[in-house]
C-alpha cells in the first residue's frame, strides 16, 4: 500500500457522476467555487473564489490539467446535497467529509480492501492510500460508464467561467496523459507528489481486448510513458499466445 497521488481523481469523477445521476444533475448544472477549493495547493485547473462552473465542464477540469481545486468544489458541492438530502446538521467546512464517505463507501462496495481516501484530491496524506491492483480494479469498473470513458479520452476542453465579480473567461484545460497521443491509449489518468512519486493508470485496447495498467512510484515523471506501453505490449503478446 502506498500514497497514489491524483489517481485519487478517478473516484472523485466515478462518484461525482453517479452522485449526479441519483440527485438529478445536468452537465450544465452550476457548481460554485469556494475560497477553499480556489486555494487548494498543488495541481490546478486555474479556479477562482467565486467562480460558477458548469458540472460537465468541471469534470474535465477535474480530470484534465489534475485540479485540486476542481476536485474539491466537487467534494463541497455533493457534500452540501448528502446532507440536505440526510438532514444532517453539520459544519460547512466539513462538507467535503460527506463526500470522502461516499469514495470510501464506492471502495468498499469494489472491495477494494487496500485503499482508503482522506481527500478528494490526492494531496500527500499518509491515510491517503491504494495498491496498484485495487487501482486497476476501480479503474476497470469507471471505465465501463460512458460518460466517464468520453472524459479520460479528452486531449484537451475549453470553457467559459462565470464569476459575479469579473467578466466571464474561457479557459482550455489539457489532459496530463501523454499516453493518449499513441494508438489505442484512451485514458485514464495520471498523478505525482513528492511522497507518492510519479503514478500512472492507463487504459488501452486492441481489437476487442481492453487492458487496464497500474504503475506507481515509478522511477522519473518520462519513465511512465516507456514502462507502460511496454507492459502493454508484453500483456498483449502473453494473451495472443495463449
């Protein structure tokens, strides 16, 4: 077990979009950013306290450029609705705990018994942990929903940011998967902080056959881009010889 850095963000977005289908959510529906998400540290897609984005666009955001600050308006939003829905009294600084909940509820439902989530975005957190087979496993169940597979397979998105206090401005957010630019590469997703060291979860198919590879901790940020297709490869000469 150790720390997966943003391959977190596939539980934030797998959740996030069944969490919208269960409260009745549109792609167009609006999610305001707080000074807490618009202040997250690390990898972000460029949010501001205040900023109104539309949820379909947010999911791109989240997935894309590796918000932290995306995933966390994510984590507030659905947060706030578990409670209305629950009748939960709590704190609003604590909103985005709700929604934790639901990503380690999601892990135990894919039995996912090496993995536990303190954050939505998967800054360095030792309690913040998976293996690379229980990361497989989450990544093969996301990859079955539609809606998720169209956001992994994004090279790049723009969007228009509404905010109450400065004139609208679109943006481009471009996908951290390198991977997307060779055949067959069609997701999933990338991560890296100091503790877990580069990781990479990827998706690739050939004919019929889907594969999904785990790498964590790997030895440089390129080395990902090498060893992956390489096991890909191995992967799919073991399966056509057998």
């Amino acid at each position: 077990m150790r720390e997966i850095a943003s391959l977190t963000k596939i539980t934030t977005c797998y959740i996030a979009l069944l969490l919208a289908q269960d409260y009745g959510l549109s792609a167009h529906t609006l999610i305001p950013v707080s000074a807490k998400a618009a202040g997250v540290a690390g990898t972000t897609a460029e949010l501001e306290t205040g900023d109104r984005v539309r949820f379909g666009d947010l999911l791109y955001g989240l997935m894309l450029p590796s918000g932290n600050d995306a995933a966390q308006a994510l984590a507030e939003y659905f947060g706030a609705l578990i409670a209305c829905k629950k009748g939960y009294v709590t704190m609003t600084k604590k909103l985005d705990r709700l929604f934790i909940r639901e990503m380690n509820q999601l892990a135990n439902s894919l039995s996912l018994r090496r993995t536990s989530y303190q954050n939505p975005h998967g800054l360095s957190i030792k309690k913040n942990f998976s293996t690379a087979r229980d990361i497989g496993t989450l990544a093969v169940a996301a990859m079955r929903f539609p809606g998720f597979r169209e956001l992994v397979n994004t090279r790049t998105h723009t969007c228009v940011i509404s905010n109450k206090k400065q004139p609208d401005r679109t943006v481009t957010w471009e996908n951290t998967n390198k991977l997307l630019l060779l055949p067959g590469f069609d997701g999933v997703k990338t991560g890296v902080t100091e503790a877990a060291g580069p990781c990479l979860c990827a998706s690739v198919r050939k004919g019929e056959v889907r594969l999904v590879l785990t790498v964590l901790g790997a030895r440089s940020m390129e080395e990902r881009w090498v060893e992956v297709p390489r096991l890909a490869a191995w992967a799919f000469a073991h399966l056509e010889s057998h």
